[in-house]
C-alpha cells in the first residue's frame, strides 16, 4: 500500500518537474528541461526509504527501532547525493515525502487495539487564551500577496500594533494572531471605520481557518492564477548592464510582444511537518537581442579582453537573437518542520520579494499592460486529505 502510494505521488511529481540529474547536461538541474521519465525531483529512492522506515518506527515505536530504520533511510538519501544521482533538494522533499506517507498510510490502516494504535490522536485539555498553533507548521504568505499592503494599512490606523515587518515573510498562523489582536480595535477607530472594518473583514476571510484554531491535517489548492501582459516597443531586459523595464517581479521573463503565465500555489500540513509549492508555465516571445556592437561594448565594460589591460580588445562572442522562453518554474517551494512554536523550512524562498511594478527606465514607445485573473483563494480552499 505505501509503496503504491509513494510511486504515484513521486511520478506525479516527476512529470511536472522534469529536473536533469546532476550528471546530465550542465549539471545545474533546472526544472522543465529534463525528461519525465528520468527526472531527478523528487529522489524516489529516498522516498521509499522514508516511507518504510516511517511504517516500521511507527508500528515498533521502540528507540531501537527508530535508530535502525531512520538511520538506514538516511544512508540512502546520503548515498542519492554522493553518488551524484539526486541534488541536495530532492532527496529532502522526497524523504519529507515518503515521511508523510507512511504516517497516514500507518494511521489509516494500524488496529487501534495493537500498542501504538493511539499514534497520530491527542487529548487536548482546555485551552487558554493567546496562541494556540504551537505545534502545527503554518506556511509563509508569499511577499506578493495582497496581505502586507492590507496589514500595513491596518498598522497605520494603529489597529495592529505588534507586526515585524523585518521579520516577513509571516506565517499564515502569525497573521491570524494579528487579526485577534486588532478584533478588539476595528470599531474603535470612527474616522477610518469603514476603511478598518473593510480591511479586517477581507483578511478575516483569507484567515478563517488559521483563526478557527482548527488544527486539522489537510492538503489543498490555495491558488490558480494567469497573467497576460502586452507590450509594445523595446523593454529593457538586461538588469545588470541597462536596467530593467519590469522589476520585483521573480525574475519572470518578457519581451515585446505578448507575454503570459499560469500558475498555481498548494499547502498542506500534518501535524508538524507541512509543505508549500507555488509553480508557474511562463512563456515569453523571442526577441533579436543586442547588436554586436552593442555585445561588444557589454565585453569590455565586464572586462572580458584578450590581454590583461582595463582595455583592450575585448574577448569575441558573438551576438545572437534571444530564443523563446516556454518552461515550467518553481517559485516558493519548501517544506516546513514545527518543533515547540519553532519553524523551520528547507527549499526556495523569496525573502524581500516586493509587488511587481513598472520602473522608470523605458524607451519613449513602450506600453505595458497587464491582466491578471485568479481563479481560486485559500479562502475557497477545499480540504482534501483529513476528513
């Protein structure tokens, strides 16, 4: 059973993914230019070690036990890496990943009557007032969201009062304890009342499950989103030499002409350990590239000469048209660990991300427009795993 269910996931994964092995091509593993059949995230191998070792820990919870199981799923996932057959990463989210899987294959199947069989139940007395998520993983709000501008609002109005901004990106878990702190202040504030009430009322909803206090394992579709945008003239692309027409924006590609992306984010969190993925398949049109003349000026400026002169000539490379970009991406993707109300995550994170924006360096024709849909919020999120 576990060993059906970790294959499916991990080719589910796979065939999304399609990250090259370290051996293969350049060795830098970008995701969507392998092929489905043998990419490299996440590492199956660790995977199925997890799992089995995860059952086993489980069913004989003896020190003994663990040691031997958890330490033999270590020597292969350390083995995947060394042996140069699973970057670093794939090997963590494929371990995190049969983890999990051999949890809720365990507790969907052990007889409650056997030793253990209360594994994965709590008898929870009654609870205080403050926080109440200690022990549950909560994702990050991404530094994107709609969420920070509406909490800055709300700190201006002096309705929260205790928000870190140097700390962000917050947990979900952490802006639901924002939202209790300023439920006591939302009408206390007659000049801005409908600004403050409409503000709390939107992320009281974005929030809703966080402040339910509900700690339930589930797995779910937080997002679908597309984005078209136009443009007509010559942007400007090249951030390190020019400048950039588009900023902030995760470094997604554009040219002139039309450019797109689709994507989505999931969540899900069983008890301590969760996970978060946001994905895109971003396409940007072709675009000439610079003159060689132009290429060459960007040589000598990167100094990249024949001899070892400030100038000289610079080093010959020829200028060429830029190609296409139609490749799927992983943005923020991680997997989170809570110890005692202490979180960690392991995988990509954009940490000081601003809201995409146009700058002020353009050329005189440029136009840029942008349409945006999303089509599902965590709000409207269904809960598949935990009913």
């Amino acid at each position: 059973m576990v060993v059906q269910r970790v294959l499916v996931v991990a080719e589910a994964f796979k065939t999304v993914t399609r990250r090259p092995r370290p051996n293969i091509g350049s060795g830098q593993g970008k995701f969507g230019t392998g092929a489905a059949l043998d990419s490299s995230f996440p590492s199956i191998h660790a995977a199925l070690a997890w799992s089995a070792a995860s059952v086993l820990a489980h069913e004989y919870p003896g020190v003994m036990t663990k040691i031997l199981g958890y330490g033999l799923a270590t020597g292969v996932s350390l083995a995947r890496v060394t042996g140069k057959d699973h970057f670093p990463s794939d090997v963590l989210v494929g371990s995190a990943m049969g983890w999990l899987i051999g949890r809720q294959v365990y507790a969907a199947h052990h007889n409650p009557e056997l030793p253990g069989g209360d594994y994965g139940t709590f008898d929870r007395g009654t609870q205080g007032e403050g926080y109440r998520w200690g022990s549950w993983s909560s994702p990050y709000v991404p530094m994107d969201s709609w969420v920070y501008p509406a909490m800055d609002r709300l700190t201006a109005l002096g309705v929260v009062q205790s928000g870190l901004i140097g700390l962000r990106p917050w947990t979900r878990k952490e802006c639901a304890r924002l939202l209790e702190e300023a439920s006591g202040s939302v009408d206390d504030f007659a000049p801005d009342e409908d600004e403050t009430s409409r503000l709390y009322s939107a992320l009281a909803r974005e929030f809703a499950l966080e402040l339910d206090g509900a700690e339930t394992k589930y797995a779910a579709v937080d997002s679908v989103y597309v984005r078209v945008a136009g443009i007509s003239g010559q942007p400007l692309t090249d951030g390190y030499h020019f400048g950039q027409t588009i900023v902030n924006d995760f470094g997604r590609p554009y040219q002139k002409g039309t450019n797109g992306l689709t994507g989505f984010s999931s969540s899900g969190s069983v008890g301590a350990i969760g996970f978060y993925i946001r994905g895109e398949f971003e396409h940007a049109p072709s675009a000439p590239g610079v003159s060689q003349a132009v290429q060459d000026a960007i040589q000598l400026g990167d100094e990249k000469t024949t001899n070892a002169a400030d100038v000289g000539p610079p080093i010959f490379q020829p200028a060429s048209p830029i190609s296409a970009f139609n490749q799927f991406r992983l943005l923020d993707t991680y997997v989170m660990l809570n110890i005692k109300g202490w979180q960690t995550s392991f995988g990509k994170h954009f940490q000081k991300q601003r809201r995409a924006d146009v700058h002020a360096t353009y050329r005189p024709d440029h136009t840029y427009q942008v349409a945006q849909y999303s089509a599902l919020s965590r709000a409207n999120a269904v809960s598949m795993v935990g009913r």
